[in-house]
C-alpha cells in the first residue's frame, strides 16, 4: 500500500535517473485519454531530446521534470510528468546493458511477478556517458498524467514541502496554524479522521497512517476538529510523522495496533471498534478503550506497556512512554454455530506459512481460501467447505460489518448479494452471526478484518 513514505522512496529510487536521457515513452494509461494534443505522446521521436532535469514528491505525488537537452541552462521550457500512487501502485527500475531503444524483458524477479495488465507507464532511459546501459522504468497500478509545465510542480513543492509528513522541512508549527486559524472554521466541524487524510494539510497521510496516528495520540477518529485542543491536535500531527518516518526509514509500514487487528496492541483487549467514517467513507480502525470520545486521559486511567512510544521532535527519535489504558469493555456476543474445527498445513512448507486470502474477482468473487506464502507454492485449500447453503443452494459468504453499531462482527450472508447492488435479483436473504469460538477454531490469527 503505497502512502507517503513509499511515494517518497519511488522519488528517491527515481532520482539516480537524473541526467539520464529520454529513449522511449509508452502510456498505457492515461488520466485524460480524450486529450491528444500533447506531441511528447503522439511523436516518440519529438521526446529523444529530453533528460531527467529534477525528481520532486509531494505527498502521494511523484514529478519527472524534464528538460531539453539543447536548453539545459533555462527552466522555462521544462515540463512534468505526475504519477499518482493510490493503494496499490508501484514503481520498478530494472537494468539492461542491450543496445536497443526498444523496451525489453531483462528485469528483476519484482517485475516478473507483475501483472502486465496493470501497467501504466514504460519509460527507457540511456545514460549520459554510457551509451550502451539503459534503464527501464515501468509503473504499476499508477495514475498517470500528461505533460505539464513544471513550474506548477516546483510552485506546489513550495508550499507543501513543510507540511509533506516524509518532508526533511517538516514543520508541526504551520500545521497547527492551519488548523486553529479563523479560515479553518469550515473544517471545524469535520471529523479529526478526515481532517488528518485531507492532502491539502497533511500530505502523504494514507488511511494506515492516520489510523496508528490516531492511536497513538489517544484520539478518537469520530471526535470533530473543534472538540480538540491545541495540544491534542500537536500529539496527532506528531504521531502521524513518527509513524510514517519510521516507515519510511525502514522501507516498509511499522507494527500495527488497531489497523486490520482484532486485538488493541496496546492494551490487549478485544476492543477494536470498524466503520466507514466520515466523508471520504474510509474503513477506519480505533480501540474502544485507548481511544475515547472524552479529552486525553488522566493518570489514573493509564498503565504501563513495554511497547509504548512518542517523538521527540527535537532530534526525531523514539522515546518509551507507557501509556495504555485497562478499562473493561464488554465482549462481542453473536449466535452460536454448529460448524466443525478445521486444521490446514501446506504439504511442502508447513503450517506456519499458511494464509488465508479471498477471491477478487471471477464466479467465485469473495469467497475465502488457504493459501501458502511462499513464491511458486501452488497450495490451494477453499476454507469455505464448512459454511452453511442458503435457500438459493449456494455456500454463503462470509463478511465483517463495518457499521456503526456491529462493526468489527463476522456473518454469513447470501452468496447472490455480492455484486453491485441493486443488480442483483433472487437472493433469499440469508443472515447469521458468526460465533466467535468458530472464527477462533477455524481460522485463527489468519482471520483479519480486511480479509
């Protein structure tokens, strides 16, 4: 899932490009296919002049500058590709040492594992003194732009490099200015996860970093902007950089507490609250013990945990602070079930490696399977074999709710109601509450929420 830390990893990957010149384009996508005037597209041979001038990220946001090389000392002419990464796009360099201008196969075991389909963007790049070592840059999944002048880019980097939560100009105050100014009123009645995803305040924050954020800082998604103080507002902005400075540092997400968990991190209890929240209807995580509707908890509400942390902006490090609160909450109550214990193990590898995935797309779309994580391991095993039929005759599916008084619940529901809805005729309406002791027998620490 690529958020701010992994657009500006893809920037730094890029960047060894710079000087590099321009080969070969081919757009595969394209945000604005109906647009067709822009002749770095529509003539390859009008772009063989071109070299990798600058490398900008902002947030999600990655821009190729590019410059000819006929007029290197101006700026004025430089244009700009954007590639937007939302949360499954990524971005491949690869090697090759032929003397061709055309793309080719040479690449890493990364891209051999890519779906071709889902390719955006091809680009070969020579080097500028070896004429014969080429660079191919292939996008996944990526929006893509056309070409625009790159004086717009430079004028947004301007002004966001302080707020861009991987930016080394990083600057809390500016942030915090943002939001208590007057201006601001129109924000003031969002709810704090929306305000913290908003690209325009926070740049780079995905829904994984505003979830742990959150959690971190003890503040609950739904409270509204206003209700919090300044200091509450400083905690959130601060844990969201520790968060994702730790993940970029680190080149992959840290440990989750609440994201996709079914038990607090923090303070091991099976209190993880789910929803769709707020306008941008994101599926959000927050524990109903750590996480309040009341302002920050007082000392008597909080115990120590070995794992507990805080920046310390000063120098950017990670200080222990324990800080976990231990009130009860009432357990999830649902039907009982009379389905059967199951016990998988990939023949080659073990158990240990087994996963449990669910089917994307296709006749047997959401239905749920074993699967190993090795590379190459053909083990396959449906774990669906002991669920219900409905009335329709087909094996139910099994969902999570993700609403605001059952979220967090498995059911079973009716195979027929998965597609779009409102298209979907003759289903028969079954319903039912998945027991927990089932869910824990059968599945495990395999079964997370985002399933």
């Amino acid at each position: 899932m690529v958020e701010g830390p992994g657009c500006t990893n893809n920037g730094r990957k890029v960047s060894v490009l710079v000087g590099h010149k321009l080969l070969h384009l081919h757009m595969i996508q394209n945000t604005q296919p109906e647009v067709t005037k822009n002749t770095l597209l529509t003539n390859p041979h009008n772009h063989e002049s071109f070299i990798i001038r600058q490398v900008l990220t902002i947030g999600k946001e990655l821009f190729i500058i590019f410059a000819k090389d006929q007029d290197e000392s101006t700026t004025e002419q430089d244009v700009a590709l954007r590639f937007h990464f939302g949360m499954n796009g990524s971005l491949i360099l690869t090697k090759d040492t032929t003397t061709t201008t055309t793309t080719t196969t040479n690449a890493t075991s990364n891209y051999r594992y890519k779906d071709e389909n889902l390719k955006t963007c091809e680009m070969t790049f020579v080097h500028p003194n070896l004429t014969n070592q080429m660079t191919i840059l292939r996008t996944y999944q990526t929006t893509v732009s056309n070409l625009i002048p790159a004086k717009a880019p430079r004028m947004k980097y301007e002004r966001m490099k302080c707020r861009d939560v991987c930016s080394s100009e990083f600057n809390v105050e500016t942030i915090l200015q943002d939001l208590t100014n007057p201006k601001s009123s129109t924000l003031e009645d969002n709810y704090i996860s929306d305000v913290v995803l908003n690209q325009n305040i926070l740049p780079g924050v995905g829904n994984i970093i505003k979830i742990e954020g959150l959690h971190d800082a003890r503040v609950h998604p739904k409270r509204p902007l206003k209700s919090l103080t300044r200091e509450e507002l400083y905690d959130v902005i601060v844990s969201c950089r520790t968060y994702a400075m730790t993940w970029f540092r680190k080149g992959r997400s840290p440990p989750k507490r609440v994201y996709n968990q079914t038990l607090c991190g923090t303070c091991a209890q099976n209190s993880i609250a789910i929803e769709k929240l707020g306008s941008t209807d994101r599926t959000t995580f927050w524990c109903k013990v750590c996480q309040t509707m009341d302002s920050n908890l007082d000392g008597n509400q909080l115990s120590s945990i070995s794992d507990g942390f805080k920046l310390n902006v000063e120098n950017d490090s990670i200080i222990d602070l324990p800080s976990a609160c231990t009130t009860s909450i009432d357990p999830i109550t649902v039907v009982p079930s009379k389905t059967l214990k199951l016990r998988k193990v990939c023949s080659l590898h073990g158990p240990n490696l087994l996963v449990l995935r669910r089917c994307r797309k296709g006749m047997n779309q959401q239905r749920i399977f074993f699967a190993c994580k090795m590379k190459n391991c053909k083990y396959f095993c449906w774990a669906d074999v002991s669920f219900p039929s409905c009335k329709c005759g087909k094996r139910v599916l099994m969902r999570i709710s993700k609403t605001e008084h059952s979220g967090g619940k498995w059911f079973f529901s009716c195979a027929q109601s998965h597609g779009d809805k409102g298209k979907r005729s003759g289903t028969c309406g079954y319903f039912q509450w998945v027991e927990q002791e089932f869910l824990d027998q059968t599945f495990g620490h395999l079964l997370t929420p985002l399933l």
